[in-house]
C-alpha cells in the first residue's frame, strides 16, 4: 500500500485525535502557571501542529486561528483582530510576493537551464569525483530556488538517464550512495534563502516572539545563509570523501560520464529574452537582500534596508509587470500565481507565527511553564550541552512530524532557557532552524521525504535509513561542534 493511500486511510482518526487534543485543552482545568486562556491557545496551537504534521497545512492552519481567535487571546481587537493581525503582517505578505517573483523562473523554465548548465562543464569529464560534487551542487541549487520536490522532479529524470547509459543499474553499489547523496544535498538546501517557503515560518517567529517578550531580534539574512552554504557544503565534502574513500564505493563508471552525454539528455532551446531576465535577476536580488547586511552608512544600503526583503521583491515584480515582451508582460502574475502559489504555506506561515506569539504571551502562563518543567532536563547545564540537546531533539522530531511546526515549538524552549542562561538565542535558534530541515528518515518527515520513499524503483527504505541515518548524526555532530561556533562567530555575539 502506498504511503499516500495509508495516509488517507488514517485521515478519520487522525481528525479525531487533533480536535480531540483541542478539545482535552479547552475542557480540562488550568495546569499552573498556565492560565484558562493559555489551556485554549496551547491547545489550538498542539492540535493544529499534529493536523500539519500528519494531514494538511491549509485547513489545519485555518482551524487554528479560528480557535485562537474564538479563545480571547485578541483581546479589544476581538475575533477580526485575530485575523488581521495573522495575515496582514509582513512576513505573511513576504510570502506572498516571493513565492510568485520565484515561481515565475520554474514557469518560464530557468530552472531547467540552470541544470543544464552545470552539467555541461567540461571539467568533469572523466573525473568522478568531480562529477558526483557538481551533479550535486546542481541539486543544491535548483532546491534553494525553487523546492526539493521542484530539484527532484527535474533532476530524477536525468539522473536515471545517465545512469542507464553509463550502465549503473540497481546492482551496483554506487547506485543508492549517489540518489540517496543527491536528496541529502537537497534537503540541506531548502532552508538557504529565509525569505522563501516554510524555512521563513520559524525564522519570522523568532523575531515576533523575541518582540513579544520585549527584545526584538532578527536573525542577519547573510550570516544565516552563509552558515547554511558552509555547513552544507562541509557535509557534502565530507559524504562524497567517505563514499569514496573511506567505504570504498566503485565509482569507475562515472568515469565514463560527458558532457556531450548530458547535452544530449536535456535538448533545450537558446534561451529567450524573458527567460535571460528572470535569471540575471537571481545574483542581482541576492545582491540586493545582502547589500544592508555587509554595507551600512551609504544611500544605497539604507535605501535597501528601508525596504528590506518585501520592498525589494516588489520592486522586481513591479519592473517585470511593467516591461513587455511579445506583446505581455515578462511576469505573468495571474498565471504565475494560478500554478506556483501554495496556499498550504501561505496560511500556515500566518498560523505558526500567530500561534508562536500566543506561546510567548506572558498572560497565558506558558512561558513560566516551560521553565518549570524543563529546568529539571535544561537548567544548570552548560552553554553546549544546551546546544547539543536542542539540537538533538530538533533533528529527532522532524523525521516524524512537520518541519517548520517543529522549530517554531522548540522556539519558546530556545528563548527562555538563553535568556535564563544569560546567552544570546540567535545562534541557538539558527541552528535549531536548519536541523530541523534535516529530515529524510520517514516519509512524514517532510513532502519530499514523503516523495522520496513512495520512488521504490530508486530507492528501498533499507538504502534511506543505513544511509541517512549516519548522514544524520554527521550532520548533527558537525552542527554542534562546528556550525554553532560559526554562528556565533559570523553573528558577532
């Protein structure tokens, strides 16, 4: 039975359970020091998170917010005010135009040319080694930009292709190492640019709930992103050297492997005026978003940071709407939005942010909560023993349920016990935020994961888990070691 019709199988009892734990939260007493009103706000937000993990993210989200917003926790804004102040912030209205700017390149097809570009460079030919690090590298981009699922539609294809012509069938042992290999890389990606997808949930609900307990911070975009590039391409190094080196992996019939090969796979046309546009605006929309994080003190830079991330990406859509090509305008909005806009995201973004704010409300007692029944597990240990918990947990609980939901739980844990221990939570957080994308255990870990297991004739579960499992712990030790000292490092703190 596929994963997708067990899934559906479930769907009843797992609508029982979820509103079942709103329910239990709603009717049963207080638990000290949480308030009536944060039984209903915990409530909501435990039900709603079980519901993304294990049945939707759209409805779900809705279901939510109309019990926070029913619960009281609105206060004179009352139930409308509940609403308003979940969709209409910024992060939320971010998404929007982000998901549209970026979804027009998958729709006029950078995205495929982009991979064809990598994978014509001459300088592999006949370097296997070579080879396995640009192929990847490939994935690594075409996820940040677009998404896993959009990286694996694409690259899944060629690569199957490639493997048929080299002659690496299932029996060879290279075969699981290089696709399981090439979701890791993927995986890692997702979270690189915060302004897009569900990486932007638990990194918008750091700065609302930093705000919410008094002490706004916002994670710097450039040293997030530097991290992540550092950190990912430390764990590809090192997969690619114990593949080859250390287990021993026959990789001679990658030697094999041209670029010719891979022309021949991927017959594109030259690439048009308006599929040039879309790709120069990647490096120049970077440039844009990392300007205010390096360069302070000049018109331009300040200019940027006025904006910031939504002004920047409007003012992108505003140029492609504005220029015409063939009679249209560049960026068909309607379109775009019609096919790449996930509404799933959109609300869960609104959610998860509201929810986390609710989590940090002093008046729902929450917060006193976690102190007391964590500072038996958290309190008194030092500054990496903390890290390497939060971390541990954060890479446990995302093979099982939703990613982003999981980081913004943990989040309330991260900022209260930092600032019980007098530490800044940033670099804490960050690397909360990217383990939690580590995930490739189970099919619920995320929707590629999910993708991933359901793809037998690629891979078998017994290759996902004796192969990712260790990729995990790797991750997770160089996380501890190395990529929370970097944090703090390139964050200055």
């Amino acid at each position: 039975m596929s994963a997708q019709k067990k899934k559906m199988n479930l769907y009843p009892l797992h609508l029982v359970i979820g509103f079942g734990i709103i329910a239990l939260f709603w009717l049963m007493p207080p638990i000290a020091p949480i308030t009536e009103l944060g039984m209903k706000c915990v409530g909501a937000f435990i039900g709603m998170v079980y519901l993304w993990s294990l049945v939707d993210t759209m409805w779900p989200s809705m279901v939510g917010l109309f019990m926070l917003a029913i619960s009281g926790i609105g206060g004179d804004a009352g139930f409308n005010g509940v609403w308003m102040q979940a969709v209409g912030v910024y992060t939320v209205l971010l998404t929007l135009f982000a998901m549209v700017l970026f979804g027009a390149m998958d729709e006029v097809g950078d995205t495929k040319y982009i991979a064809k570009w990598f994978l014509t460079r001459k300088v592999f030919k006949g370097r296997p080694i070579v080879f396995l690090a640009i192929f990847y590298v490939t994935c690594f981009v075409i996820s940040a930009i677009c998404s896993p699922i959009t990286g694996l539609i694409i690259l899944w294809p060629i690569a199957l292709s490639l493997m048929d012509t080299l002659g690496i069938t299932r029996e060879d042992r290279i075969w699981p190492f290089f696709f399981v290999g090439m979701f890791v890389c993927m995986t890692l990606a997702q979270p690189l640019f915060p302004f897009l997808g569900a990486q932007l949930i638990p990194y918008a609900a750091f700065q609302s709930m930093t705000a919410a307990m008094g002490n706004a911070m916002t994670i710097p975009m450039g040293q997030y992103m530097a991290v992540d590039l550092i950190m990912t391409a430390l764990v590809m190094a090192i997969y690619i050297i114990g593949v080859v080196f250390v287990l021993r992996v026959d990789i001679s019939k990658l030697k094999a492997v041209d670029p010719e090969m891979v022309e021949k796979q991927m017959p594109l046309p030259k690439m048009n005026f308006q599929q040039k546009c879309f790709l120069y605006m990647i490096p120049l929309y970077l440039l844009m978003i990392l300007i205010p994080n390096f360069i302070k003190g000049n018109p331009v830079s300040d200019a940027l940071n006025f904006i910031g991330p939504m002004g920047i990406t409007l003012v992108w859509i505003m140029l492609f709407l504005i220029v015409r090509w063939n009679g249209k305008p560049l960026l068909d909005f309607k379109e775009v939005a019609y096919k790449q806009f996930n509404w799933g995201i959109f609300f869960m973004i609104a959610a998860a942010v509201y929810g986390a704010n609710t989590l940090s409300n002093e008046a729902t007692g929450v917060p006193a909560f976690l102190i007391q029944a964590l500072t038996p597990i958290l309190g008194g240990r030092s500054e990496m023993v903390f890290v390497a918990i939060m971390f541990t947990t954060a890479l446990i609980i995302t093979n099982f349920a939703n990613n982003a939901a999981m980081a913004v739980v943990l989040m309330p844990v991260v900022l209260n016990f930092s600032n019980q221990m007098g530490i800044n939570p940033m670099p804490v957080a960050t690397g909360v935020i990217l383990m939690v994308f580590v995930a490739m255990l189970t099919p619920a870990a995320s929707p590629h994961a999910g993708l991933m297991h359901g793809m037998k004739n690629i891979y078998t579960t017994k290759e996902i888990l004796s192969i990712g499992f260790p990729v995990c712990i790797i991750t997770l030790i160089l996380y501890i070691f190395i990529g929370y000292p970097l944090c703090k490092m390139l964050m200055g703190v």
